[in-house]
C-alpha cells in the first residue's frame, strides 16, 4: 500500500511506500543488513532471503521491530511493505521515523490499520514535535497511489509553529496490536489466525545522517545532485492529486474537528498561504 508525505521546504523527510508482491527473482533488492537492524520480538523479527527481507510477526505475546543503523537529520526514505493478509483487524504495521527521548520527541508516523477480510485499510499519519502529536489524518487505501501524495505537512516554524527540525530521528518498522485500530475497537483481533506477518524490502535512504559528534553528513550544503530532494516541492500536478486524495478518500482530519479542539484548532491550520 503506497503513501507519500512531504514536509516542505526548507526542512523536510519524504516517505515513498510501495506495496509488492514475491516473485522469485531478488537480485535487486538492496541489502537491509547494512541499514538495519533487529531490535525485539525475541525471534519475531528476522532477516530471510540473505538480509533482502525482514519478516515481522505478530501474536498474542509480542510484536517486533526494526531500526535504522543511523540516525537522520532530514532525508528522502523508501520502503516496500507487504501488509498482514486477510483478517487484520486489530493490528498495526508501521514504518515511521522517531528521535530519541520519552518527553520531547519528535516523530513522523505512517500506521496501516488492519480491518476485517475484502475491507481496506487506514493510512493512519500523524507529526510529534517536542512530544506533542495530535496532528492525525486518516485515509482509506483502496486506490493505486505510487508517487501520488497524500499529506503535506508545511514548515511554519518561522511564525513559532514547532516543526521537527532539531533532532535527529532514525527509521523504525513495528507490527503491535491496538484496541482502537479497527472501527474504533468495535473490532478485536482474532488471536486464532495469528501469527500475524508484515514484510519490508527494498529500504533507500537519501538522507543527512547524523553522527555521533553532533555534525551531519550534509554540511548544510544541498546544492550537489545527490541532495536535490532537500528542494523538492510538489508541481502543479501533485498538488491537484493531493487534493483529489483529500477530497475523495480522507476520513479523519485534525484541522476540521471542532469537538476535539473546543478552545480553538491548532495554530497551523489557520495559517493563510499568500500567493506569490
């Protein structure tokens, strides 16, 4: 299931997910090992095919999980997901960026809400800065989107908006369950299909990755050719797309929902574009 999220110039990660199917023929396929690691399941989590896939499973005791080897300050990241088939109702499968800490994180979230068999899923989004979320837009995924965006989130720091800027974050994918994924918790999972199996090939990352001594591998410069995506925006094209994926399949949106935010909607969604 593929989604694309762009946080504007001229701070920015872009996710690219694709959807794929196994064929026989991986001569392709880039090698997690060097990129990623396995950090819990207790076995859950494993490397097949000679590190071209990691394998996470799900079931009544645990979930699991892997990480990024590096730490990335901003970057351009792909990733091909195999969802969990069938009755995934109650599960979650993730591939999100996250920083380190348990107060003021920052974090950048795609999690695919399993559902009930023949029903689609939800994209869930959602953007941390400084430890606070409440940012989520939901969509169905029941339509072919590769390269297609479907969330912008805009850099309005400039006006005190926070904005993920500072800290490094690195790569992780997670499959865990949640009461509320499916239906809101209407839907519970069905322990006796488990275990539940999502896959991961094909990672990229065209990234500023951070080391250790505080310095980024960009040096501030953006100008070569392999840190063109530090200025890539939507085209006139994109855009209309991303209206279309707005109008015709988004079902939750923070910025509409007065109920939530009685006191006011958050600052950045009453924030007007002035046209150049």
């Amino acid at each position: 299931m593929p989604s694309f999220l762009s946080l504007c110039p001229p701070i920015k990660f872009i996710f690219l997910l694709q959807a794929f199917l196994f064929t026989s023929h991986l001569s392709a396929d880039s090698d997690l090992q060097q990129d990623l690691q396995l950090i819990w399941g207790n076995g859950r989590a494993q490397m097949l095919n000679g590190g071209h896939l990691i394998s996470l499973s799900l079931d009544r005791e645990s979930g699991s999980g892997f990480q990024s080897k590096n730490q990335f300050l901003f970057g351009n990241f792909q990733m091909q997901l195999k969802l969990v088939p069938g009755n995934s109702a109650g599960t979650v499968t993730s591939f999100y960026l996250q920083s380190e800490g348990s107060t003021t994180w920052d974090e950048i979230d795609f999690e695919f809400l399993g559902n009930l068999s023949g029903d689609p899923y939800i994209l869930h989004t959602n953007v941390y800065t400084q430890g606070k979320g409440t940012r989520e837009q939901q969509f169905y995924l029941c339509f072919y989107v590769d390269g297609t965006p479907i969330r912008e989130f805009k850099n309005y720091a400039s006006i005190g908006i926070q904005y993920p800027t500072n800290q490094p974050m690195r790569i992780k994918g997670t499959i865990w369950d949640a009461d509320w994924a499916t239906r809101g918790g209407t839907v519970k999972t069905n322990w006796t299909a488990a275990p539940f199996t999502a896959s991961f090939k094909n990672y990229n990352a065209n990234a500023c990755v951070w080391w250790s001594s505080g310095v980024s591998s960009c040096n501030g410069n953006s100008s070569s050719s392999e840190g063109a995506w530090m200025k890539q925006d939507l085209d006139p094209t994109e855009v209309e797309k991303l209206k279309w994926v707005m109008k015709n399949y988004m079902i939750y949106n923070y910025c509409a929902d007065l109920k939530r935010f009685p006191g006011g909607l958050p600052p950045e969604c009453n924030v007007t574009v002035t046209k150049k």
